[in-house]
C-alpha cells in the first residue's frame, strides 16, 4: 500500500513539474514574441523615419524651400527616429550595454540631431515662408549627408522597409527580433555614423 500510495505521489509531482515546465516556456515565448513585436514596430518606425527624411532632405536641397508638409513629416519622422532611445534604453536593460556606450557627449546624439532639425524647419518654414539663405542649405546638406549615412545601414539591415513603412516582409523576416539581436548592431552602427556630427 506504502508502495502505491509513493508511486501515486510521485507520478503527480512528475506531472505537476512537467505542467509547470510547459507554463513557464509558453510564458517566456508568449514574453519573447511582446518584445520582438514591441522591437519590430520601433525599428520599423526608427528605419521609416531615417529613410523618409532623407527623401524629404534631398527635396529640400533640390527646391531650396522648406514647405509647410516638409516641416510636418520631418516633425513626424523626428518622433520615429525618436524610438531609437527606447531601443538603447532596452539593449541596456536587457544585454549588459552600458548608458555611455549610447553617449554621445559632447556631440548631440541622434535623436537631439533629428529634433533640431524639425525645430529648423518649422522655424524656416512658419518665420521665412519656407525659403532658405545659403547658410540653411549648408545646414540641410549636411543633415542630408548624415541621413544618407543611416540609411545605408537601414538598406544593409532591413531592406524591406522604406520611406512608407515595414511591410509584411519584414514583420515575417524577423518574428524574434530579441533572440537575433542584430538590431543591437544596427542601433551601435548609427550611434557610431552620427559621432562627431555636428551641423
């Protein structure tokens, strides 16, 4: 009786430890997809953004005017580029990064470069009526320079998202964006691209 009654306890332990073991993996895979989700749309925005204003800065170049939609999509794009924050705030959180290996001091990082610009061409646009002196083309031409420089590593790493957004493709391509990790490297390589910029 002893006997059947510590068979009986044991095979229910066993189940137990083997329900708890499935709740545990289903948890940390259903917690693994949420953040590569999470991951997917902020570089997807990140990438879009990048590639976006490079389009809207070489416009700008050509016409030597900033237009009123001009100001608002490198408004909007400055708010995407913006995510990259959030994903070196993860890559700290999450893969022993440091805070300064982020930092960009004394230069301005990425995301204060993409806000001043916004900030510049709201100004030109609203105070000048969107036209530019020399001084202003310099300044766009070198944003543009830097933009161009992010967007081949969005073109190396991403290739299938553009100025219009991540498309299915990429969402597919990258369905465990934590376990990959080569947005780790794509994030290091525009920090990298944008030392020593300064406009």
């Amino acid at each position: 009786m002893k006997l059947k009654v510590t068979i009986g306890v044991a095979v229910t332990m066993v189940v137990m430890l083997v329900i708890i073991s499935v709740n545990q993996y289903m948890s940390v895979n259903q917690y693994q997809r949420w953040i590569s989700d999470d991951l997917n749309n902020d570089l997807g925005a990140v990438s879009q953004g990048i590639l976006s204003n490079e389009e809207v800065l070489s416009d700008v170049v050509v016409a030597h005017e900033i237009t009123t939609e001009d100001a608002q999509l490198l408004e909007r794009n400055a708010q995407y580029i913006y995510r990259l924050k959030t994903l070196q705030d993860f890559t700290v959180e999450m893969f022993n990064y440091k805070p300064s290996d982020f930092d960009h001091s004394p230069e301005p990082s990425s995301t204060e470069l993409v806000s001043r610009l916004a900030d510049e061409a709201q100004f030109i646009s609203e105070e000048r009526e969107g036209h530019l002196n020399e001084d202003d083309v310099t300044m766009i031409e070198k944003y543009l320079a830097l933009h161009k420089q992010w967007a081949k590593h969005v073109n190396d790493y991403y290739p299938s998202i553009s100025s219009e957004g991540a498309g299915q493709t990429f969402f597919s391509d990258h369905e465990n964006m934590v376990a990959e990790q080569e947005w780790v490297s794509f994030i290091l390589d525009v920090k990298e691209e944008t030392e020593g910029y300064n406009p």
